[in-house]
C-alpha cells in the first residue's frame, strides 16, 4: 500500500469519525412501532449517509426478517438521502419482496423524493401514507400517497405488483 492510499483511507476514517462527533448536524434517530396487527413502521430521522447506513440496514433487515407482512419506512424525517442509501433501500425491498412480505415507503420530502426520481430509482418502490399509522380499522390496504405540486412515482406494473400486494 501507497502511502497515499495510505493517508487517503486515513482522512476517510477521519471524515467518518468527524461526522459521527459533529454536534452540528441533525442526529441520526430511529423509532420503530407497531402501529396495529402485522404492520411495522420504522420512522428514520436525520441523514441516511455512508455513516448512517450500515445502523439503519441492520434495524430494518431485523424488521424483513420478522413475522410482521408489512414494513413501512417513513423517511419524512430525512435531512439527506445518498447514494449508499438508495442502494440499500432497493436491496431491502428486494429482499422484502422475496420473503413474500411488502416493504412500503412513506416520503413525500424533497430530500427522499428527488434524488429517487433522478436515479429513476422511484418506480422501483411502493409507496405508502399517514393513514398507515391509524388505528387498525379491518382492512389491511395501504392507502397510494397523495402528493401535490409533483408527479406521483410509477407502480410496478404486472406480475410485480400482483406479487407485492398480498
């Protein structure tokens, strides 16, 4: 190893540590709950960056690998979505989708959406509401996000969308 390559995994290591101890920036927060029977949400606050994503991939791999059919992620709280976590939410929702469980993203903030949108990574997911959070009412439909002033993202069309909702 160069000592170039050397410095350089040294001021990332820096960088991580910083970002970490900065009191400046948003704290990182999750809160999981269960709103009624079979459903999971699990509230994210703060920036979903290459420190945070390792600490939020676990907590909700935990919640796919539960006896819960439904894992919502409300990411209304998010300050800054990069590109690892994007990455990792289409991993989890793949791995949702294969464990015969729906993975249902709550957004809505320009900090979740555009970067989606961008990546063309939006009709990738589905998309749920607030009214996921009322108290259980005998019907186990997400309600589709209501959005104003934006085009709402595609949904899966065809077999992928028959597989999704169960």
């Amino acid at each position: 190893m160069t000592e170039t390559s050397f410095r350089g995994s040294e001021s990332v290591a820096e960088y991580v540590r910083a970002v970490e101890e900065s009191s400046g920036n948003v704290p990182f927060r999750l809160s999981t709950e269960r709103p009624r029977s079979g459903v999971i949400v699990v509230s994210v606050f703060g920036d979903l960056d290459m420190v945070t994503v390792p600490r939020f991939t676990e907590v909700v791999q935990q919640r796919v690998d539960s006896s819960a059919p439904v894992i919502v992620l409300d990411l209304t709280g998010v300050t800054f979505l990069g590109v690892e976590a994007i990455k990792m939410l289409a991993q989890l929702d793949l791995r949702a989708h294969l464990s015969g469980k729906r993975l249902s993203l709550v957004t809505g903030v320009r900090t979740v959406d555009r970067p989606l949108e961008a990546l063309g990574m939006a009709a990738r997911f589905t998309y749920g509401s607030r009214p996921v959070f009322e108290p259980y009412t005998g019907s186990t439909e997400v309600v589709p996000p209501r959005r104003s002033g934006t085009t709402p993202p595609r949904q899966r069309t065809g077999g992928q969308r028959t597989a999704m909702i169960r």
